[in-house]
C-alpha cells in the first residue's frame, strides 16, 4: 500500500502505512475536509479556505520529515514509536469542530483538545487498541518525551505546518518560515527536543513570522469581527430554541443549539460525541444562510450581515482613549434601531492579547556546540530576550455602524 | 476608494473604481465564495478547496494587465470599455450554481453562461444600466470584438487564471503555465486579439498544459466517479421529492428539488433566479451529510459513500475491450445487492472527449514579424498542428464495486 | 560528516558521505564553480549564471532522492552501489571546459564525456581505486544497467536537474517540470529504468518542456550568436598564435591556443589533462577583454563586441528562402570592411536540428498496471508518437550587421 | 523600442525607454555583468553567483512599481522625473569594482558610492547632459526629496531588491521579504517617503530579514575568512609589485596594483577611472590562479587556498574570552611556518557590528491614518523600540589553522 497526495505547500505526502491509510480513511478523519482551518478568514484573504484535514496530513509530512532526521542523528525511534507520533500529529486536531476558535465556549463548553483524546479513544477502541502509543504519546505519558514535544509544544511540527500553510494559502508571504531549515536543525539531548545553535537566527524568524501572522491575519480586524458575530449570531440561536422558537438546522446542529454540553456529558452519554462528528462548517453556513430570513429581527439581520459580508466595525484602542470609547458607545445606543435589550449583539467589548514566545511550559531551547542547553529567552543578542517575551494586549469594541 | 486583496496566485489584485466594487460587494458575487472552483476535486487533490469568487478575482486581475500591455502597444481602449471588460470577466462566472459542471443538466436545465447573463442583466436594472456595455462585450455586441476575445476566446483570461489557479491550489506543477508571458505578447490586429510570433512557445505549453490537466485532474477517475455519485444522489433525492418523499433540505434546494427547470421558466418567473442566487455548494453538502441516514435505502447507501469518500470503481475501456466489459456488467448484475432497477445508480456508461486545441471559433493567432498572421494550427513545426487537433476520446465505465 | 548545502533549486543538498566530501572538496571539482553551466546564456538571460559545479550537487541529490524511491519500492541497490551512482553523477560533467558547448571542437578536440572519463580515473589513482564502480556505471559496465540509466539517459537525473535548474535561473517558467513527480514514478523492470503508466502525462510535458528550452533558451538568437563569435575569436587567437604573434593569456590558456589537441595527445602526454584542469571561463572572458585592445584588428574587433554585448545578427531561414540570403551575401561582401580573407569571421552559415525524443538508444519506456512495459512513442494517444518524434531542422546565417 | 527581460526573482522587466535601453547597452554599464553581487559567498552559497547587473536591474523595475504606484496616490511624479529616478538606481551601483566590499580600502582608496558619481558625469559628458536630473536626484540635490530617498535610504529600492534577490539566489528562504507589499503601503508625505500604518509588520519583518541575512549570510564565518584572504592576497601582491616583482596580471590590474589611488587621483588623471572601467571579478580571479605558482610562498600558499577553498578558520569570541584567543595566538606562533614576519597575513583580528535598523538618518516613517508621521523606532510594540536599535558587535580572528 503507497499513496502519494499532491500537496502544493510540501510537494508530496506519501503514505505508507496500512494503518494509517486506514485512519486516514476513516469517516472521522475524512470530517475534517469540511472544516476550515482559517474558519472565516477568508473574508480577508479568498485563498484561506484549505481544510484541516489539509493542514494535518501536513503536519503528518513535516513529523515523517523530523523523525527522519532525527533517526540519521542517531537518536533511537523504533518503527512502532514512528508510526504512533505520526498517528499523534495526524489525530491532534481532529476535536475540531467548525469555526471552533470562535465557537469554543458557545457551541460546547469542551476544548478542541479534549474532544480530540475522546475522537482517539473512540477510535482506539474500534481498532482494538492499535492507537494506544499514539494516545500515550498525545496525552504525554509516554517515556520519550521529546516525541510529545514534536506533537505539542512551542515548536512542534503542527505550528511549523500551520504557518507554512496559512502563509501559503492567505498570500501573506511574510509569514513565510523556514520550516525545512528548522527541521535540519532538531537534535534531542536528554529527552529534550532542542534546536542546533546555528538554527538560531531561523528561530528568531519564526517567531517573528508567528507574531506577524497573528496580528495581520489571525487578528485582522474584519476576521476578529466576522468571527464575533458568529458568535453572536449563535448566541442569539441558542436563545431562540431554548425559548421555544423553531429553527432550521441540521439535526446534529439542533442538538447542540438545544443543549448546552460540557465535558462530563461527553463522558457520560455517548451520543454527544456521535452528534459531535456529525457537525461540521456547512450546517453552520447553510442555517445562517436560511435564518437571513428568519421572523427574529435580531437573527435575521445578524445572519444576513455576515452572509453578504457587511460586517461590524472593529476599532482598537488604549487605556488611554477609554472616554472616547465611552462616548462612542452613548451615539450608539442613541441610534440604535433594535430593542434596546439586544444591545450586547451588536456592541461588544473585549481584549486580546499575543505573546510571541512563551518562556512558561515547553519551551524552545538551543543547544551549542560547546554542549551547552539554553532555553531562547537567555541566549544573548536574540530578539526574543529583547522583546518578544511581553505580550501585546489590545483592547477593542466591535460594533454595528449605524 | 482602494482595495488590495491577497491573492497567492498573483501576488496582490487592487480594486481602484467605485462601479467595480459596489459590485464584488453585492450578494450575488459574494455568493461565489460558497461555491469552489473545481467541485469535488478536492477529494484527490485536498488544496483544490478554492472559489469560483476567487477565480473570478484573479481573472480580472489578469484583464487588467492584458488591458495595460495592449494600451502600452497603442491599442485604444477607453476608460469606459476598460471597465466594461473588468467587469465582463468578474461576472461571467455568476451563473454557476453548486458544482455545476456535474450538476449543470440535473438540478437545471440551463447553462451557466445563460444563468451569467441573466443575473447580469438582473444586476443591471439594479445598477441602472451601468452594466450595459460589460453585458454587451460579455455577449460579443460590442464593435470592439477582441475585448470579448480577452473574456471569452481560446485565449482568454479565463482560462489563463484557471489554469494557473488550479495548478497552483491542486499543487500539480505540470500544469503551470507562463500566463504573464503570454499576456506580454498579445496585441490586436484587425480588431483580432494576436499573439506574437515569439510567444509561439508559450503558447504551445498552454496548450498542453490544459490537456494535461483535464486528464490527470479535471477527469481524473476519482474525480469523475464522485462527480457521477453527486448525479446519481440528485436524482435519486428528485425521484424521491417527485413521487412525494419529503427529504431534509433548505429551502432553495428545496425548490430545485421539486421543479425540472428550463431556461424558459427563468424567463417567466423571476422567482427561479431568486432562488437560484440562494444555492451554493453548502446547501448540496448539508443535505447529503443528512441523507446519509435517510429512509431511503438507495438515497442514504450513496449519500453515505460520498461522504465519506468511499467511491465508486472508474475503468477506462478501448473499443475493442467491449466484451470484457460485458462480462464485468454481468458480473457486476449477479451480486447486485439492492432492489434490481436501482441498478442504474449503481452502474454508469459514458465517455467523454477532450480536444486541446479545437480550431473552430475563436481561434488562436500568431502575429507574424513580416505581418502575417496565421492560425495557430497552421504555423509549421508546432505541436498542435501534429497531434493537438485531434480530440481524444474515452470510453469509461463508473460503478459499485462490490 | 555531515554537510548541509543550501540549494535555491532543491532546498537543501545534504553530503553524508566522507568519500563524497572528499570528491567535493576536490580541486578537480572545485574548479567548476567557475564555469557556467550555460556559458553565455546570461547575455540574453541575466539569471542564467549558475555553474557546472551547482548543477552537478542537484544531480546528487536526485540521484539520492531516485534511489531512495526506488530501494522503497524493493529495487536492490547495496550501500556502495548507492555510493558509486552518486559519484558518477557528481563527476559526469567534471571534464567541461570553458564554454565546453560552443568550444568543444576549438578548444580541443575531445569530447566532455572523454574528458569527464580521463579525470575520474586520474582522481580514481589518487584515492587508490575507490571510484573503481562508479566509473564502472559512468561506462555503462556495471551489472545493474539501471544505474548508468539513472546518469546516462534519456530520462536521467542530469537532464531533471538541469531543466530545472535552467529555468529557475533564466526566470523561463515554462521550462518547469515535475521532476519530483518523475522521480516518485519511476521504477525498474528486468534491470531497466521504467516510469508508472500514471507518469505518463508528466513526461510527456518534460520533453515538451525540453523542446521549449531548446528554441527558447539555449537556442536563442542571442546565445547562438555570442556563442559562434566565441568559436571565431577562439580560431583568430590560434591562428595568430601559431603564425608567432604573442597574445595575452594565462598559460594554462596559452596551452591550448598553441597546441591543437586530440583524444590522443591526453593519452600520451599527462600534462595535458593537468593544463585543462586549470582552465575556466575566467581565463577565456579575461583575455577577450585584453585582445579588446590588441593589434590585429580583427581579434580585437571581435573581442570588443563580444565583451560589449555588440553581437552579430542571426537569422533562421527556409531551404526556399535560399536566394534571399545569397542576396544578403552579397550585399554583406559589397559593404564588408575588413581585409577580404577574413570574411569568414564575420558571415557564419550552419543548420542546427533538435529531436525532443530520440526512439534511438536508452529510450524511455512506460510501464503500464498489466505489467506491459512500452517505449513512449509506441504509447497511444501521446504527443510523443504524433509529433516530437521528428526532429525540427533550422538553417541560420550568422553575420555583422555593417 | 521595447525589451522585456526575464528576472526570475520579479518575473519581467520592461524597457520601454531610448534613453535607459542605451545606458544599458553602454559598456559601463554592460561591465556590471561580471561583477558578483555578493563576492565569494558563492563559497557557501553556490547559488549566489547573480551580478550586480542584475540587481540594478531589478532595483529598477521596483523603482518603476514604486513611482507608478506613488503617482496613483496623486503624488505629482513628471514623466522626466520618473527617468531620472530609474536611472539614478540604474547606476547607483555602477561604481562597484570587483569584490568591492572587500576590496574597498586595499585596491583603491575610493568608495564605490565616488565612483559611482564619477562615472555617472563621465557617461553624461558623453549623452550631452541628459543624466543631469538623475545626478541631482543621486545627490540628494533634487528638490523632491522623496526622491532620492527611493535610490538611497533605509527603505530604497535598492535594499528591497538586494535582500530579494540574494534570498532567491542563496536559497536562504528566511530572508525573503514582501517587497510588493512594502512598495503598496509607500507614500509621500511634506516631500518624505513614508509608509502607511498597516505596513508596519512587513517593515518589522523587512528589518528582521535583512538582520537575519546579515548574520546568516553576509557575515557567514565562510565568506568573512574568504574575503579577509583575498584582502590578504591583494596585500601581498601589491607588495610585491612594489618591492620591483612582476606578477602576472591584466594590464587593468596591473594598473591598480602598482598605483595606491586615492579619490584625488581619480579626479586629476581620467586614466584612473578609465582603467577602472576595465576591471572585473574575472581579472582578479584569474590572476589569483596563476598567482598559485609563483614562486613567492605567502602569496602562492594563499592563492591556492583560495582558489581550491581551503580557508582559514574564523572564531568569533566575547569580550571576557580575550584571554582564551591570547592563547590561541601563542600556539599559532609557536607553529607558525612561513617567515615570521609574514604572520600578518594568517592571523586576522578584527570586529564587526551590525545594526538592524539605524535611526540616524533617512529613518523609515510610519503615516498613521489620523494623519500622524512617526519614525518606526518611536512606534509602540514594535521590534524595533525594543531590540533592534542596538548595534551587535562581534569580535573575531581569521587565521590558518596549522
């Protein structure tokens, strides 16, 4: 068995594995060609609309890659470990659902994360505990630590392929990373994945490019408010249906409008997870498109905006220019069309913040020639000593020009 | 007004004028972000993901540079007729509804080139008549013919953009071809859009590139079968509605659904088109995620297939190969597992053709340094003159293995 | 040992080999960095000033990439088979003078390949026959006839590397190929090297491509014609050489103007192959700018528009076209300047004829799923058989536009 | 007229002036073809064998982007001006002489930026005053400030093609930079070239790249020993010749080095600059190889070993490791082979700093949209502020390891 996919980001990606054939293969893995990795970022850039799917068989590449050149390093991964950190990294984000940085806490109160080890385990058990490695190595338990790290942590080939790709598909080719150059440079000491020292200056730039990547395209304002308003418009569902209204959807898409889950009834009713790998962008892009028309003002007008792409405004400011924020929102509220208690739907406030590099848990460490570990935050004449290391917080209100 | 949009295919696509943004704004093109360029292909090639709006963008971009090296060459081409050609080619792809090359004659019976005028012409009224000249050049009205050659022709920028496009999203490197050089050494003669003789070589790559693509990706058998499965599921879902089914579906798939409609009822009742320009890819999708658990034994078992990329088998077959085939019916009929005359969803025949270079209309023309100008097809030494011309024809078989 | 080699064509070149770092680090290899792999294609293309020595490390590393393929797909290749095609890769092309196209028989009159043979085994002496089976696949001695096919045929790594290669660096995109695709169908069948049916497409666009590259790039009117002023400045060097006139030159240089050397002369005398070793372009572009300034006016003549980019007209004609271009002969000889005998550095007449496929030797050969292996111009429907086969034959006239 | 030229970094370039097309064409300019860009750093990077033509060409086809897209903003940009600014960049590196960089204290005692200028008036002598605009505008004479600032500031064209082009040709894709969006976000305001807000990222990513490609690339230990070598070859060789040797050379170099120049001798004798104009890479690496048999042991021995790239070791060393290198040295001279007094020329001191962004002068702007201009040093958030304003200085030794 071989299979050979056409990627245009890596060239090929080949498969090789019954097994993982087998996964790929797989009703629940096959869900995820119908879930956007950029969720609406495509109302900024219209190339942004490669899958997840995409993006894991990618990820996939970069692991089989990685080990590759770890192995010619002399660092011992037998062909069972190979296989089940490729599984990890295939598998890790198959918790997701549609839109689910937006929708995290509306749709289901349950990380993507955690959705992801119940999607494996389900999984694991219909293949008679073939994903076992697989699971210790994603829930990090397995001996080898640094196999979790390439799967998860501040420089695993998930974000490697994540901003290859969202560079490649959005255009923005200042996010352009050297990931193949950053792969030639992983080495292991003491369990610790670490970075060669002269892959350092390629570190430094792929931090870059992930902090410029937040800010111009993650972050971009129109996707920031598109995003919200999803949210509301979801919001405003959940209200209708818990009051009685009835609205199209899907059936998997009325189940959860119509519950609100939290993790324990993912692990108490089994059904919540067979509903959940039925749900994917197109029953939410389809019963917005239908609720435009909806009788509810509110519902209609939301969906109607963002199907036809007249979105809310997205202003930044700082502490500093709070009074003006302040008076903003009295004209606002002075012409505001709707009943006045659905105000929260078209006016919202928030923060966020970035950090490029985060010194807390799985940190990105260099090793020198001399033998020398040293995490990046203390290697001198680094940019990432220098300034990386403070979050950048915005404030900002999203709300409908009227 | 001024708008840069991202395009990874050609860099940056900027929008200076008014008409033509109040236009790329309107529902009814930003419709075409929810239908993709290339249908189901991205079921073998998973980056094929991108919109027909995203074609059509990168197609006006490619009119603008067309239109910019003519100018520079001394063509006239006024500012009115300019935009009138921009705004051709950002629409003539309008009338594209859900996978619409599989779909054109089931869901409607209609071709995307007349539901494109209409839609035109219905945007038109809307603009007040701004849209006239564009509507003329698009329907070759316009004195200027060669401005509808830039739209519609052998060499147009359609084609050039998709080209490109499809490459470049499928990551088939073989299919890229020198659009910008080719746009270099157009020029007009007689009112004739003309490539010059040292863009012979560019062209004759064009050339293959476009059979190259049509067999390994347009019609590669993967593609070709759920393409097929997709017709079979809407007839199907139609026999069903017809005989009094009702199935899960939004309102607007609802009405194609339950009516076989002609370009005559477009004409007598505005309501078609209305409903029509509420379609889109997600409509089609939903519905088939939701009928994979339908009643219906035949509706569900291919909606669930689909889905889930289990395909039906494609063979290519010679002529003389018939009787093989024969066997592989009869073979094929003795394990047939559902109610006998449901076979014909369960079993295609048909063939399909493809001509790299057809020199009947709107042909391609070399431009001669002495002045000549010769058909292409005429031109000594080329490729297309050997073996381009003639068409080649498949003969195909598409079932269920069992 | 281990070396990694950025390659703007390949991405990384990795040498994990003492034996081959060796060979790399070789004067003999060395001095390849300073000659160009398309003598003086940079004239027309700027780009086109990467060397025999980059192109040579690409062949490398798709030998290393086609190997690998083809050991997963269960073709026995033992660790120094593995070795000694990748040397005889490496050193294929080592035995290229200056401008070795255009010079071949100015020069010297020994081919390259002769040249390549002569330093493998001068270099194979030194390192006490570690190049024995490289050179043993070089000449198509070695058992596994695959391997020589690998270096030496119509489908060899050279010619993927160097299309590649010279389209990257000209800007020429319509020369880009599939070679990643090419390599990934390759396979061996009874010790020949065969392409997967599913290749097909993807080598019918290299030899299209290939024939492009041909008129467009390394057939330029620009380049024939700076070549062939090449060849006569070489031949008015000699000749004043060697009826006593004192030129300008380094005396590696010097060697060759004042000896006319055969295959022979290198058997017979070691100093030989010792004085081409030191010779590159740089000896050649240096003296052409000294021989600017010298006293014989036709050398110098020669020289300046050489140096200046002041080149001699070429034109392409037709057998019919004949009586034309004696017309232009005479008007070229009523208006010509220089002393009558030199004529023939100045009026240059030849034919030149290029067949994109030759049916003749190492063919390329297709293996189809039956297991039937065919030669391409034996396949159906592929341009190969209808056109390429026939070789295209043009007649030029070279001369000083006065 | 009209010439299109292939630049595989910004795909054409397009001639479309008398005036340009015969500075082009004119040997001074016609010399830059054999002068590299980036001098030896082919020794690392094989591919960076590009020409300084082929930069300014480049240069010139952004300053071309860059002015149409200024004069679309409504900035007032004459038809004479927009000549004058692509000529100015056309020339703005035709001073440089071989090696330049390295070479710029030891072969002469002018900057390249002198010579420049002084070939500009020698070439407007000859065209009768027609480059008197560009002079101006190279002088920073010319009222429209904004001007020279798109040839000469922190942000020219220059800058933006070099860092482009030298990521393309050594394959260093971190180094890539959006230059297209860069020129997009460029406006003028009171007379300064300034860019717009939302370019502020791709102007981080801009500093950062040209920090990485520093470190990375130009100041590779490789390429530092190279240059430091043939600074040390140079050194040799002059002192030879002056000490009454005769060394092999082209009468150019000979010229230069038996001359120590200094900018006054430039200005009184023209035949300084004329021999200049004769100088290229080719000359000197040339010479290097016939020097590798002379009988002088210190510059034959560095001769060879630069030709064959055996080159010295480079370490850079902290302040407090001072003690470490006096070590070093100690068991450097205890081996030392050569006569001691030569020493200087194996064991190199030296340092080196770099500052990524320099807020002296001709600072990059940022226009925010309330109408503010900011230098990007004094912008909240951003790299710069935090990092990148301090300048890394580097101490280190070059020297023959015995």
């Amino acid at each position: 068995m071989r299979k050979i996919i056409n990627d245009p980001v890596h060239g090929f990606v080949t498969i090789e594995d019954d097994l993982i054939f087998q996964i790929i293969s797989h009703p629940y893995y096959q869900r995820l060609r119908r879930i956007k990795q950029m969720a609406l970022a495509y109302l900024v850039y219209p190339g942004a609309v490669h899958t997840r799917l995409h993006h894991s068989l990618g990820a996939y590449h970069l692991m089989h890659n990685a080990i590759a050149e770890l192995k010619q390093k002399g660092i011992e991964i037998d062909a069972t470990e190979e296989q089940a950190a490729k599984i990890a990294i295939l598998l890790h984000d198959v918790g997701h659902g549609p839109f689910s940085h937006a929708l995290e806490h509306t749709l289901v109160d349950v990380t993507h994360e955690q959705l992801s080890l119940l999607i494996m385990q389900k999984l694991n058990k219909e293949l008679n505990g073939q994903l076992d490695k697989a699971i210790s190595i994603f829930t990090n338990q397995y001996p080898k630590h640094f196999l979790h790290q390439l799967v998860s942590s501040q420089l695993d080939v998930d974000r490697l392929d994540y901003l290859a790709r969202d560079s490649f598909f959005t255009g923005v080719s200042e996010g352009v990373i050297g990931y193949d150059r950053i792969i030639k440079m992983l080495t292991v000491v003491n369990d610790e994945l670490v970075v060669e020292e002269k892959g350092l200056h390629s570190i430094e730039k792929f931090l870059i490019a992930r902090r410029l990547m937040y800010w111009q395209v993650y972050l971009h304002k129109t996707v920031l408010s598109s995003e919200l308003m999803l949210v509301m418009i979801l919001k405003r569902a959940k209200e209708l249906v818990s009051s009685g209204v009835e609205l199209f959807s899907t059936p998997a898409f009325q189940f959860f409008l119509s519950h609100s889950l939290r993790y324990e009834d993912f692990l108490n009713d089994d059904n919540c997870l067979s509903q959940f790998l039925l749900l994917d962008d197109n029953d939410v892009i389809t019963s917005i498109k239908v609720w435009s028309t909806n009788p509810d003002p509110i519902l209609s007008d939301l969906c109607k905006r963002l199907s036809e792409r007249k979105l809310f405004k997205v202003v930044f400011y700082k502490e500093e220019e709070r009074s003006e924020i302040n008076q903003l929102k009295i004209d606002f509220q002075a012409k505001f069309q709707f009943e006045p208690n659905s105000q929260n739907y078209y006016w919202i406030e928030d923060e966020t913040s970035n950090r490029a590099y985060n010194s807390g848990d799985e940190k990105i460490k260099i090793y020198f020639k001399d033998g020398k570990v040293k995490e990046i935050s203390q290697v001198e004449n680094t940019l990432i000593s220098a300034g990386l290391l403070l979050p950048v917080k915005k404030h900002y209100i999203c709300y409908l020009r009227q």
